[in-house]
C-alpha cells in the first residue's frame, strides 16, 4: 500500500445554515489549506462537517495539463461527509498543481493541491578503452 493511500486528512468544514437557507450563519473554519503530494497515484480521504448542501468544483492552475485530480462523490446533502481526491501519476518532472473548492449556499472554502513531479536519476557510465 502505498503512503499516499495511507493518508488520512481531516477537514473541519463548519458551516451553519439557517432553516431557509438563504445564507450561512457561520463562516467557514477549515483546519488545512493546502496539501502537497508525491507524483506517484494515488488518494486522499477528506472528511467534513457541513450545515448546508454543498458542491465541489476543481480549478487547475494550467487548463493544459487538467484531468489529473478528481473528487468524488461531487456533491452531497447537509450533514458528514467523506470525500475523496483522486490523483493520477505525474509522470512530467515539472509540480503540478489546482485549486479545490468546496461551495455552499452563498460561499465557499477553497485549498490547494500540488502534486511533485517525476524524480529522474542520471547515472553517468564511462567505458575504457584498454
């Protein structure tokens, strides 16, 4: 199994919605902003604790290099919730990186996922000639 399978992250979501569910009456606390993963694939379990329905949405730094992270499911009722970010291997050298928000009525709470890029070794080999 490997490490990123492992990780297990909180997010503490709290957001509080009056019964019409016109705006929220709590601002969002969120106990991470950003997570920085290997390039290897993989995912991370999210749980959080919502007053209100909620979406998600992805936003990737460089719409070219889009499609590598997921979140599932991507929507879900008032109440606790896991969701799952899913990440592809990053096979290119360069760090990747997007924006996942977390909407809700009239707002939002957004963090950021970086993914590193593919470490490459170079082993250098000299021949003699004898």
């Amino acid at each position: 199994m490997n490490r990123l399978s492992m990780l297990f992250v909180v997010i503490g979501l709290l957001v509080g919605c009056n019964k019409t569910d016109t705006k929220p009456t709590d601002e969002p606390a969120i106990e991470i902003n950003s997570l920085e993963l290997p390039s290897a694939s993989g995912h991370v379990i999210l749980r959080i604790a919502a007053g209100c329905d909620w979406t998600s949405r992805i936003i990737y730094d460089d719409d070219a290099r889009s499609g590598w992270l997921s979140v599932t499911p991507a929507s879900g009722k008032a109440d606790d919730a896991e969701i799952t970010i899913n990440v592809s291997r990053n096979t290119g050298q360069e760090t990747r990186s997007a924006k996942v928000i977390i909407e809700y009525s009239y707002s939002g709470t957004t963090f950021a996922i970086t993914q590193n890029g593919d470490t490459i070794y170079a082993l250098e080999v000299c021949r003699y000639a004898h």
